[in-house]
C-alpha cells in the first residue's frame, strides 16, 4: 500500500505513526478485466438522493473548473437519471464546509483535505477511489519551483526569500512540504528561514505568482512521472502547460517530497451503500469508456482508478492533528 511507501519517506518523524496490517484487501482497479461501464437508469438509492450534488475544490478559476466538468456532470446525470450539480468552492474549506453540513454528497479531495474533512464531520465522509498513476502505484510528489531565471538553484539559496503556499488545507501545497521542510532542518513559520510565506489561494495562483515575481517559489502538485519538461504526466504545472499558462523552461524544480497519497473522491459515510457502489463503478471504468471526460477531470492521465480505504489516508490524520497541534504550541 502507498502508505508503506509514504512512512519510509517520513522516517524521521517525531510523530508515532500507526502500524499497517501486512495483507491488505483485494481492492478494483480500472484495469481489471471484469470493470465495465454501469447501464444507465434510475436507481432505487435516487429515493434518498434526488439530486447528486458535486462538490469542485479551489486552485484554479471557476470558468475552467466548470468547464473541466461540464461533460462529466452530464454522464452522471445521464447514468443515474437524475438532476446532478456541481458546486465550485473559492477554496478548500469551502467543500468541507459543504460536507459538515450535508449539502454535496461527493467530492475528489486532496488527501490533507479528506483527513479535514473526517475530522470535522467526526468519521462522516469516506474515500472510496483514487487515482492511478502510470506505474500503476496511487502516489504523486509536492514540488517547491522557483523562476529559472531566479539564480536559486537550490533549498540553501531560498534562505531569506519568500514562499507561497497554495491554501492551508491542500497536502501537496501545504501540509507536505510543511512537514518535510521541518524534517530537513528549515523553519516554515515567517521569519525563521523565509523572508515571509503566504497563501496564493490555489495551486495554479502560486505557480502564476512566481512567474510575476510576487514570490521567490511556490510549492504545488506533480505526479512525478512522465515528462518534466511538459509538467510531468499529470498535476498542476501539466494542466498549466496544456492551457498555454506555462512554459516549464521558465520554472525550475528545486525540491521534491517523498512519495504522497493520491486524494480520494470522498462520499458522505450515511449514504446508501448501493450509491457508493455505483459511484465506485462508475469511476473505475470512466477512464476506458469515456477517456477524454478521465483526462479533464484528472489534468491528465494515468492507469485509471483504484478503491482506497481511510486505512490509507490514516498517516494524513496524524499529520494534518500534529500540525494543528504545532498551531496551538505557537499561539
């Protein structure tokens, strides 16, 4: 499991991370053989769920977000026969918000995000699929770029400059980078290594403020795999190139996490058991019958999904409580 990996990078923490069952369950995959796409209908779940409410995370603007879903909302509705909504959130809280009050029944989060998110609806959500990548694991990377014109080549040469982060409940964006800059020695709190951090409001704002020279870097999401010089295969920076945004000869990697999560598409845990089985089959064989709908809502490709459990988001939890615990130290 991903979590294995994801503990060997975090090795040195001073958290006391949980202990893993060595056999883990046979989850689905997109590739199985047997995956076929659901026929449409009605189904006796839409009783209780009448109208199929979608809740989209912040990190780029709302004109392309709603565009990157129209298709995908469309099948839904298609699939399920029933009226099915997208809900926008300016930012990250706002789709948790929107889950402690029962006003979405689903939502893709980032890892950090569903860890908020079971924490603040005490157990209430749960992860059901993620996304797969094109080694077949369920892992991306955080990246701190700067400007390739900038002479920083380096994390030593970023002392006394400054950082975005991308909004405090994102993994990759925040809660990683965060954590694994204090494992490499590197104060993260303003004025202790950086000249002053900030939040951009979103992935694709940080990576536009570095270009416009309102911060040193900015730390975002990558699958880590593919082609750097096009963004990777996946992520924030590909989908920027892809839209024309970004050029990545004008950026410069200078730091990489250890392996992450992938984020789960999240499901209220009281909804019928029938409505997060068709969600799950759904999604699975999405990427064979309709890729194109895949690659917009994924900023691009991988193998397809895979079913994840909150067995393996269990070392996000304790991340996201001993960051909040810091919080409490400082104030």
């Amino acid at each position: 499991m991903i979590t294995r990996r994801l503990l060997g990078g975090l090795a040195a923490s001073a958290l006391t991370l949980p202990a893993f069952a060595q056999t883990a369950p046979v989850m689905r995959r997109t590739l199985d053989a047997a995956t076929a796409f659901p026929a449409a209908g009605r189904r006796p779940w839409a009783d209780q769920i009448p109208n199929l409410r979608i809740g989209l995370l912040g990190g780029e603007n709302e004109a392309d977000r709603l565009g990157r879903y129209g298709a995908y909302r469309d099948l839904l509705e298609a699939t399920f026969g029933i009226p099915t909504r997208l809900y926008p959130a300016s930012d990250y809280a706002g789709v948790l918000q929107a889950f402690s009050a029962g006003q979405i029944e689903a939502a893709s989060l980032g890892a950090s995000g569903y860890a908020g998110a079971w924490l603040d609806t005490n157990g209430g959500v749960e992860p059901i699929l993620t996304a797969e990548e094109l080694d077949g694991t369920i892992s991306y990377i955080s990246v701190l770029v700067v400007r390739a014109d900038s002479g920083i080549t380096t994390l030593e040469q970023m002392r006394g400059k400054s950082l975005a982060w991308a909004d405090p409940n994102s993994t990759s964006g925040y809660l990683i980078p965060r954590f694994g800059l204090r494992q490499a020695g590197i104060g993260v709190e303003p004025g202790q290594y950086f000249s002053r951090t900030g939040f951009a409001g979103g992935h694709e704002q940080g990576v536009v403020a570095v270009l416009q020279g309102q911060y040193d870097g900015a730390c975002t999401w990558a699958s880590g795999q593919g082609d750097e010089s096009k963004g990777f295969s996946r992520g924030n920076l590909a989908a920027m190139v892809e839209k024309g945004m970004l050029n990545m000869r004008d950026l410069r990697i200078i730091w990489k996490s250890a392996p992450i999560p992938n984020g789960p598409l999240t499901v209220r845990t009281t909804l019928p058991a029938s409505f997060k089985e068709d969600m799950k089959l759904f999604h699975l064989a999405l990427p064979k019958a309709h890729p194109a709908i895949y690659r917009d809502v994924e900023r691009g490709g991988g193998t397809g999904y895979r079913e994840v459990t909150h067995a393996d988001y269990q070392v996000i939890v304790d991340l996201r409580l001993d960051e909040a615990a810091q919080r409490r130290r400082r104030s």
